[in-house]
C-alpha cells in the first residue's frame, strides 16, 4: 500500500495548483489549458519553465499573473453560473423489470430488485411514462427513451409494446426518438432482434471481460458463467444483415478486472461498435468497490490502451474507444457543463411502479426522488435539487482545474461515496489534454472525423 507522501508524488503533475491554469505535456510541446475559457496554448520552453517552477513553489496567484501578462489567459475571475430552477425532460430509463436473471458481486441495482421486491413494470406505467416524455416537448425535437432494468429483456411485454407505443406517439407528434437499451444479453430472442432492427436501437451489453473474469463477476444466479450465452447471442446481434443498430459493450471495472489491454483486444475481436470502462466506484453491497491503489492501476491501464489508440491512429485506424472520443470531444467543445450528465434535470428514471428519480441509479431511493410519471415531476424537488447539484456548489470543485471538463462526477457517487476518483479523473483528463494537442497537430483530419464520431 503507498503512503500518502507516494500518492502526493504519481499525482504531483495533476493536482490543482491553480483553479485557473493547468499545465501539460504532450509529443507536440508543452501547453497550458487556460481554465475559464478552455483555451490551449503552446508554451515556449522559458515560460513553462517559469510557469511551472512558480506553481510548485505554491505561489498561485503570481503563476495566474503571470499568465495573464503572457496572453495566456485572459480573466482572472472565475464566472459563476446560475443553477436553473427547472429543466424539461428530454430522456427517460423505464426500469422495465426489477429483476434480473444474474447474479452480478457489485450490482448497483441490487440483482435489480434495487432493495425492494422484484418486480416488473405494467405497460400503463410505462405508457404514462412516455406520454410525460413526449407530452411536453415542441415539434422537430430529439428524445431518448431508455430500457434498464435489473434486465429488461425479463419483461419483454412491456419493452415491445412500449417501443411501439413511443414510435407512433413520436411520429405523430413529429419528434424523432431514439431508442437504448442496457443488458445482459442473456435473454435474447429473435423477436427483440427484430425490435431493435426496426426502431435502430443503441445496445450496451454489459461485459466484464472475456470468459474467465466475466464468469467471475457476472454469474447466473446458480454461480455458473454467463458469458458463453452472451457470446452466442453477441454473434446472432451482429450477423444482421444492413443492421440498423449498434452494439456497445460496457466494462464495469473492479479490482478483479483490472487487465484493459487484453479487454479491449477481446472485445473488438468479439465485433462490438464500440466499448467503454467505466470504474464501480459505489456498490451497494460495498463488494467490488475501487480504492485508492485499483484506480491508480486504472489509471496506468487506461493510458496504455490510449496508447494502443495513439498507435492505431498512426496507422489510418481510429479505434472505437468511447473512453477517449468522448473526453477529446468534450476537450474540444469545452462546453464549460455545470452539471455531469442530465440526472435530475432533462433526464430522469422510472421505477417498475411508475415513481420518477433522478436517473437509473436512484430508482426506490429517496436522494433522488423527483415525483411520479401519474403526477409528474414534483418541481419543488427538481429545483432544489439542480441547486445543490450545481457545480458551483461542490466540493472541493471550485478549486480544481479540471471542473470544466468533470463538472462533479457522478452525483450518485458523490452522494454516496463522496470523490474517492478525483487523482484517476485528472490524471485521465490530463493524458487526453495531451492527446488532443498532439493529434490537432500531426493530423487534423483524425481529429476531425473524431470530432464527428458517435
Ligand atoms: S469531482 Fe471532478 S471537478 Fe470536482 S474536484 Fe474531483 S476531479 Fe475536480
Ligand atoms: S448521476 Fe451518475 S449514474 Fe446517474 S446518469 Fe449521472 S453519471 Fe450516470
């Protein structure tokens, strides 16, 4: 186990020296991220050297000055926003079966009871969910109707009719919907591939690894593997011909899979779209859960298979890694969020008996209870809620300079676990800041059809 004095010294280049100014390396020079307006810039080895060595002496506010002087940076204030009191809904997740054919150690869901009985969602609830999805927005608008569960396959009534049901209420209303669907890929059927064919549904199956760790993390509930059933099913989703839909695999990473590079190879050999890591950070069982040393390790993992992309790159391929296209799309767009993902705001979840929570995560929890899809979301909570969520409102946020581009974390985990991630989130950030500057410079046009990938 490394003492603090070790972790201060691997993280020394990422922690916040300054809210305002952060520096950074890449194979195309050394570059400063001007904080408040998201700018890049290229540093000349003297003024690093100076910028650098008045950070580490912990003179901030000289180092800010400093930069200003330099044209690097152009406000000294930090700007503050404010929390909106409501927001319109624009994506919703049916938890269309509170129950789950697995068996998974960290399940956030609870084997998708989440703490309650099992249960599965009547297509009226489902109906009135989506008739307050659709009911309010404008003509021409874009909106997703998410399926999550425990697994939503269970209740493959509900999931096919309510598919439906949104499609001709949609087309009606002129609003174009798309469609996801989160599972296990256990349950398949040739009806449901048939179902996502027609509606052009997004798939994110989720997979732990290849056989040995998936069967390890994602049992049946018997304990015996899952992943053979998977891997057969995976085969008959993408031997679709002209398939209209995608196939997204999604890596939960605990300390027991921790071997990325080999994962990513598994899966793009599996013939997945795309795959993304995402670390479980708060498990309601408390099994499972990344500490300090496991998401340093994540760190290292992660930045080799940026490496591995880097490499692809070079060679003319861009490898579909959701990890590092999302964080140099949000580099570039620098969109300065305040908020890290629409929970509680334009997106909410819905439990089996219809009550509305601030996303999948929260559903039967009453930190993130939002009112129901028979009353409507209860304005008073919404409200309250996106002012305590605020970015302006966490700590120690306000502070850090990577706020912009993390804008919190994950409320869930915050609320739950508090930021055990912050060293792993910079320093990811960090490495794709570098990335972003090197690729903008020795091929523009990689980054451009980046820029444009989904
Ligand atoms: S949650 Fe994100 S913005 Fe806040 S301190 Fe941690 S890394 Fe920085
Ligand atoms: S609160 Fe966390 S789990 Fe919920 S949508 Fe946001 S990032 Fe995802």
């Amino acid at each position: 186990m490394p003492n603090a004095a070790q972790a201060i010294g691997r993280h020394s280049a990422t922690r916040p020296r300054s809210a305002r100014l952060h520096l950074f390396n890449s194979g195309a020079g050394r570059f400063a991220l001007d904080v408040e307006s998201g700018r890049i810039n290229r540093l000349a080895a003297e003024h690093a050297g100076v910028l650098d060595a008045t950070l580490r002496l912990g003179d901030t506010r000289r180092a800010e000055l400093t930069a200003v002087a330099l044209g690097l940076s152009s406000i000294l204030n930090v700007t503050e926003h404010e929390a909106p009191k409501s927001v319109p809904l624009k994506a919703i997740s049916l938890a269309v079966a509170q129950k789950c054919n697995l068996g998974c150690t960290y399940c956030y869901a609870q084997q998708g009871t989440f703490g309650g009985e099992a249960s599965n969602m009547p297509p009226d609830v489902a109906k009135a969910a989506i008739d307050q999805l659709i009911r309010t927005a404008e003509t021409g608008e874009t909106l997703t109707l998410a399926f999550m569960g425990g697994e939503p396959l269970v209740n493959r009534g509900t999931l096919h009719a309510s598919t439906r049901y949104a499609a001709r209420l949609a087309a009606a209303r002129g609003i174009r919907l798309r469609f996801s669907l989160t599972t296990n890929a256990t349950l398949l059927h040739e009806e449901d591939i048939e179902l996502f064919q027609e509606y052009g549904f997004t798939l994110t199956v989720s997979i732990d690894g290849l056989q040995e760790a998936n069967d390890r993390l994602r049992p049946y509930r018997s304990g015996k593997g899952s992943f053979k059933t998977l891997a057969n099913n995976l085969s008959a989703l993408l031997a679709v011909e002209r398939r209209r839909y995608r196939v997204l695999a999604r890596v939960t990473v605990t300390p027991k899979n921790l071997d990325l590079p080999e994962i990513m190879t598994g899966l793009l050999d599996m013939g997945f779209d795309a795959f993304m890591f995402s670390p479980m950070l708060s498990a309601p069982s408390g099994k499972d859960e990344m500490l300090a040393d496991d998401l340093d390790c994540l760190l290292e993992q992660l930045i080799v298979c940026g490496n591995i992309f880097r490499e692809a790159l070079r060679q003319g391929r861009i490898l579909p890694f959701t990890n590092i296209i999302k964080t140099l799309q949000r580099i570039h767009h620098y969109e300065r969020e305040q908020y890290p993902c629409g929970a509680g705001g334009g997106y909410m979840g819905v439990s089996a008996d219809g009550g509305l929570y601030a996303c999948h995560r929260f559903v039967d929890d009453d930190d993130g209870h939002m009112g129901s899809v028979f009353g409507g979301v209860d304005t008073e909570k919404q409200s309250s809620w996106l002012e305590k969520r605020h970015l302006d409102k966490q700590s120690p946020c306000g502070s850090c300079w990577a706020r912009y581009l993390c804008s919190g974390s994950c409320h869930y985990e915050a609320i739950k676990r508090g930021r055990p991630a912050c060293d792993y989130i910079r320093g990811w950030l960090h490495y794709c800041l570098g990335l972003y500057s090197e690729i903008l410079q020795a091929q523009p046009d990689a980054m451009s059809q980046i820029l444009a990938s989904h």
